[in-house]
C-alpha cells in the first residue's frame, strides 16, 4: 500500500530494507502465520518507479524486530 500511494503521488525512488520475499519467509521460519495481504515486490505495485533496496547489511536487524515481535 506504501509503495502504491508512493507512486501515485510521484514522490520519487523508493529505498527499502527488507522486501516482501524477506518477510514472507521469515515469517514462515519463524512459524507465524502470513501476513494478511499478498506480499507483492515493489516493482510490481509501482513498477515506473526508480527502487533501492533491499538492503544486505541492514536487514538482520529488521528480521530482528520481526523476532523479538513475534516469538517474544
């Protein structure tokens, strides 16, 4: 929904952490059940805009939070 919005106003190249694909497995690593919308790459929700990411040092902590979030 981000990425959408983001395009439709025309706000520019989009920089990410961690994509939809990270998540999506994760989640299923971690046990946890997907989430409730379809997880859809960026470049296919907003696919004129300019895309950074995801990015390889800083996604460990992201799947951190997603962790502590999750399994406590």
């Amino acid at each position: 929904m981000c990425a959408a919005a983001h395009a439709w106003v025309g706000l520019g190249r989009i920089v990410y952490v961690a994509s939809a694909a990270q998540l999506s497995s994760w989640l299923r690593e971690m046990g946890v059940a997907p989430p409730p919308v379809r997880p859809l790459p960026v470049t296919e929700v907003a696919p004129g805009v300019r895309v950074e990411g995801p990015d390889l040092e800083l996604a460990p902590r992201v799947r951190a939070l997603h962790e502590r979030l999750h399994l406590g």
